[in-house]
C-alpha cells in the first residue's frame, strides 16, 4: 500500500512540474525580427531630379548596362558621361580640359551634354582645335554646366548661371526643352550620385566679352 502511494505521489508531482517547463522554454524562445533591406537599397529618389526622364530620344538608351539610366545613377558624372556611348566625344573634352576632378567631385550640379552628333556638326576643325586649347576648351564645357541638380519645371523659371560666369535659358515644357533657342533635349533629367545631365543635341557657345 504505502508502495502504490509512494508512486502515485511522484506521478502528481511530475505532471504538476510540466506546465512550469513549457513556459520556460516558451519565454526562451527568440522572437523574430523584421527581415532586413537588401544592401543598397532605397526608397528616396535621387535629388534634384523628377524621377523620370524627359526628351524624344530616352527610348533609345541602353535598357541596361553601360549608357542605361540604371547604372547612371550608380556612378558619379564624369564616369556616366564615359560610359555613355553617345558621350565620348565629351568625356574626351573633359578630361582634355582638366575637368575630370571638378566635375567629379562637384555637389549637386547640371550638366547639358552634348552628343557625339552635337560635335561633329561644329565646323571642320574647330573640334580638333578646341582639344588643343586647353584654357578655351574648358571655357567651352563649363558653359554647359550650372549650379544645382535642375528638374524640368526649374529649368525654365529664369536665366540659369553657368559655371563659366555666362547665362543660358530654357524654354518648354513636356517632353520638348530648348536650351538658348538652338539646342533640343534629346533625353534629360538623367540622374547620377553628383548631377543631372541633360543630353543636347547641339554645343552652346558662350557669348564673346
């Protein structure tokens, strides 16, 4: 008798300890965390620019890779301007004029660039005689350049102050902007980490002093 009271006295106080143990290791258990972003990514667009680009020809960027809006915007702007086919021309220019460190390392800037078109239609042999000007040549392209990244609808409100100590205006709206009554956008509001570049199809030419 006192046997099967014995047992039956650690069979209670076994199944009473169980409760306690489950909580326990309910308490210890981790609790899950909210799963992090993915490296580099980012909600936020990039300053200064509206988020989409403006201009007849942005269809016939690259969709990806080299020259495509996606890798612009990982790169600084004299290293998009290198890698964009259609900017050689120009990335020769600026490194030809010493450039390549200003523009590099330039906060928040805009860029109208011209193409490899725009160049070629300067006359025979102004081109190769720019390349040999340094001090001429970097007149030239700090023309093209003007403080702050540029949206589309603050490229038209007023003149625009050119690094080169000039001024250019804008006019239009949509998809088609002129820059100093000659040069068309042919796909702007391209965003880089430094700058906004606006691709013309046209060099500007600073007025003479």
């Amino acid at each position: 008798m006192k046997k099967e009271l014995l047992v039956s006295g650690l069979s209670v106080l076994m199944l009473s300890a169980l409760p306690v143990a489950a909580g326990a290791a309910t308490q210890s258990a981790p609790t899950p965390t909210p799963s992090a972003s993915p490296p580099g990514h980012t909600s936020s667009p990039s300053p200064g620019v509206s988020g989409k680009p403006v201009g007849p020809g942005c269809s016939a960027l690259p969709a990806t890779g080299k020259g495509s809006l996606g890798n612009a915007a990982r790169e600084r702007v004299t290293t998009a301007v290198a890698e964009n086919p259609e900017l050689s021309t120009l990335s020769t220019a600026i490194k030809d004029a010493g450039l390549t460190n200003k523009l590099y390392t330039a906060k928040g800037v805009t860029i109208f660039a011209p193409s490899n078109a725009a160049f070629d239609q300067l006359p025979p042999g102004t081109l190769k005689k720019l390349m040999a000007d340094k001090p001429q040549l970097a007149k030239l392209l700090t023309y093209h350049v003007v403080e702050g990244r540029k949206s589309p609808s603050q490229l038209t409100a007023a003149p625009l102050k050119t690094m080169q100590g000039g001024q250019i205006t804008v006019k239009g709206s949509g998809q088609d902007f002129v820059v100093s009554g000659r040069a068309k956008v042919v796909c702007g509001d391209i965003a880089t980490k430094n700058a906004t570049v606006y691709i013309i199809d046209k060099v500007l030419l600073p007025r003479s002093k």
